[in-house]
C-alpha cells in the first residue's frame, strides 16, 4: 500500500473513530439524563404515596371517631350491619397503613426501612404517632367488640368518648399534621435536589458538548479543511502538471522534427556542418526532454513509492552524492566542503532523504556565478534534540526576491539561461521534506543561498 492510501485510510479512520465517540458521549448523555429523570418521577411516586397514605391516616382517624359515635346511635341512618363493617374496615386500613408508613411486618419495625430522622421522631419518640395510633386503634377494636356483645352502654360511651376526645385534640391530629407536612417538605427537598441535580447534568452536557467541540469536531473540521486544501492544491498542480508537461515535452519534439526537416536539406546540399550543427540543436532538445522526463519519473516515484524507514550515517549518504554529481558538468569547477557532525547516525526514509541533498547540491553546481573566480559551496549536517538539519550554502547567483514566493511550486526556473531542467527540483525537495515530517527553508545571502532541509529523527 503507498503511503497516500496508508494516510488516506488513517484519516478515514481517525475521522470515523472521533464521530463515533462524539455519538457515543451523546448518546450517553442522553441516556443518563434519561435514567435520572425515571429514577426521579419513581421518588416522585413513592413521595406522593407516602404523603396520600399519610393524609388519608389523618381523615381516617376522624372517620373512626365518627363512626364511633354511629355505633351508639340507634338514630343512624346507616344499618348496624353496614356500619360495623365499614368501621372494622377503616379500623384495618389505618393499621395497614400504619405499618406501611413506619416498616412494620408481624408487629417489628423492619430495620431495612428507611425513613428520615426528623419522621423517626414523630413515629416512634415520646407520645408518637405510633403510640397514638395503636392506643386509637385499640380504643376502636374495644369499641367493636363491647358492641357487639352484651357489655354495658356506659363502657362503651366511655371508649367513643377517648375515640372522640383523641381525635379532636392536638396530641393525635395535629402530630398525623406534622407527619404529611414533613413528608412534604422531604418531597419537596427531593425535588429542589433534582433541580440542581438537572442543572448538574446540564452543565456536564454542556461541558460535554464544549469538550467535543474543541477535542472532536475542530480537529475533525481541521482535518477535513486540510484535505479539501490538499485536494485542491493537488488538482491545481495536476492542471499545472498537465500543461506544462505537454508544453515542455512537445515544445522540444516540435523543435526536433523541424531541425530535422532542416538537417535533412543540409544532407541533400551536402552541407555537412550545418547538418552536424542542427544535430547538436537535436541532440539538447532531446536532452531536455529526458532530463524532464527523468524529473517527472522521480516526482512519480516519490509519491507512489511506500518508503520505508532505515538507519544510515550522513557522512556516507553525502559522500556517496557528491560522487554521483562528480561528473555533471560545472562540478569541477565548484569547491565543495563537507561539515558533519561526530554522531550522524540518523534513522529516516534515506530515499527522500539522498534525493533532497542530491537536489540541492546539484543547484549550487548548475546555479554557480561564472563571474567569480572561485565557486564553492558547503554541506553541513548535524543533530539537535532529534532533528536532522542539513544545510547548503554556495556563492551562486541566488535567487531574485520576485520568484521566492513561488520558488519551491512546480516548473520554476529561475535561470533558463544559465540551465534549463525542469523547474521540479526544489518541488521535489519541498515534497521530500512533507514526507518526512519535516521543513525546508531558503535564506538569501550576500552572495549566495542557503538552503535547510530538516526532518526527526
């Protein structure tokens, strides 16, 4: 797989990886705040239970009392009957009740039941409500047993008279008051607790949201921008490509066939010099155009090739360039100095890494000023917290501060008629260096260029 694939197929997956966990932070969200507010409207039931049982504690301690006086009321309009069994009736609902409200199974109070402390209070301390309660009840089981058998008038009286008196004094009713208003109040607390508790949740989604914007969404918009950029920076130097290549590649095939057509008149004239110089005009167009293609089949290389890295020293990687570049023409007249510093064991992809110096140098042997008597250029390379940099530095013609901000773009030359080439070399190296996570940088001299080439290690 070549390294665009490889960095197509991580953006793809990197982009994919961060919705994905965007979702699923929403999506959790979500159903975290859909959880909260189940748990809350089951509180909710619960507190309204609790305080409807309470109150109804309350109206049945008065529908007992009552109906305790129903029962010795020969007057009543209700059959005895039907009295006698609504007032058992409502005499086992308000126990049933009691022992809900307090946790009471089989006459114990079920430690597992948990009720706040100010109701402990209420229920079980001096005087409480369960005390009352029970005495109340067990005034109302007397009263419905004597009743019901042949006991004296006066005692039962005297039972519906504590039935009554309890229920209308403060000691029961207004304790069975305080029980519903404490459980009221304890609602109501609940409630200004989920309040904060939402606004808790709205904040952390809120921050959530934040969080996704600045660590998910712009890096992925980010990334997005730089591949839409890429993609438009690449499809204009394909345009670019497109052009000049059938204009560097036709013009010199064009010029060929008509030096040729003149060649051949010479030949009939039996002229032999002016054939052997249209030869020569032939043989630098065809130099030309393979010298382009040789450029266009690097650039190819490079950008197709799945590089890998490798450890190598500088020194050598230097050396084995300049031995290259010995027998291009101008070398002989250009010194070259090599500086390199004692550790220059680097682990990199050579390739880009050979061809960038290879470039570069071959610059300041073609780009040497013919106007000075000695050309000379040097090569540097050193190591600095992880980062190889590679200078070099010649007293050539440089380059006019009208090209430099185009200077690394395809197809630039900046001196076609000192030497033409194709313009791709410093795009080359410009490339060679994005590939290696790296940089390369020009500073104009005095007399001259510097040139930087810098990538980790």
């Amino acid at each position: 797989m070549s390294s665009q694939s490889e960095d197509a197929t991580i953006t793809r997956r990197g982009l994919t990886a961060s919705y994905v966990v965007a979702l699923l932070i929403v999506a959790s969200m979500l159903l975290l705040a859909f959880l909260t507010v189940a748990w809350q409207l089951g509180k909710n039931e619960d507190d309204a239970r609790l305080i409807n049982v309470s109150g109804r504690q309350r109206m049945l301690s008065q529908r007992i009392s009552l109906m305790a006086s129903s029962l010795l009321d020969p007057s009543s309009d209700q059959s005895g009957i039907q009295l006698r069994t609504d007032f058992r009736d409502a005499v086992d609902l308000m126990q049933r009740s009691q022992d809900w409200l307090t946790g009471t199974v089989d006459g114990r109070t079920d430690s597992s039941h948990k009720i706040s402390a100010p109701l402990q209070e209420l229920y079980f301390g001096d005087a409480g409500v369960v005390t009352l309660v029970r005495a109340h009840l067990a005034d109302a089981n007397r009263l419905f047993t004597i009743t019901e058998s042949d006991h004296s008038i006066a005692d039962a009286e005297s039972i519906a008279n504590e039935i009554r008196g309890r229920a209308v004094s403060h000691d029961l009713l207004g304790k069975l008051d305080c029980v519903v208003q404490q459980y009221e109040s304890e609602a109501e607390e609940k409630l200004r607790q989920f309040w904060w508790l939402e606004f808790a949740f709205l904040m952390v989604g809120l921050s959530a949201l934040a969080a996704e914007a600045i660590f998910i969404f712009r890096p992925m918009v980010r990334t997005v921008i730089q591949s839409v950029s890429e993609l438009q920076n690449a499809n204009q130097e394909l345009v670019e490509f497109s052009y000049r290549i059938s204009h560097d590649l036709r013009a010199p095939v064009l010029s060929s066939i008509g030096i040729a057509e003149i060649t051949k008149d010479a030949l009939d004239e039996n002229d032999v010099d002016e054939a052997k110089e249209s030869l020569s005009h032939i043989c630098r167009a065809l130099k030309r155009v393979s010298e382009t293609s040789d450029d266009i089949l690097q650039l190819t290389k490079m950008r197709m090739a799945d590089v890998k890295k490798e450890t190598f020293g500088l020194t050598q990687m230097i050396e084995e360039s300049l031995e290259a570049l010995s027998h291009m023409p101008g070398c002989e007249n250009v010194a070259i100095t090599t500086i390199v510093s004692t550790n220059d064991r680097v682990h990199a992809k050579r390739l880009f890494v050979k061809q960038s110096i290879e470039n570069l140098i071959s610059n300041a042997i073609k780009f040497q000023d013919p106007k000075i008597s000695q050309a000379r250029a040097e090569v540097s390379a050193q190591i600095d917290n992880g980062v190889c940099v590679i200078s070099v530095t010649d007293n050539g013609l440089g380059i006019a501060s009208n090209y430099r901000s185009r200077m690394f773009s395809m197809f630039q030359r900046f001196h076609p008629s000192v030497s033409g080439g194709s313009g791709l070399g410093l795009y080359l190296v410009k490339q060679n260096a994005s590939a290696l996570e790296g940089d390369l940088s020009y500073v104009p001299l005095e007399k001259g260029s510097r040139f930087t080439f810098s990538f980790p290690v």
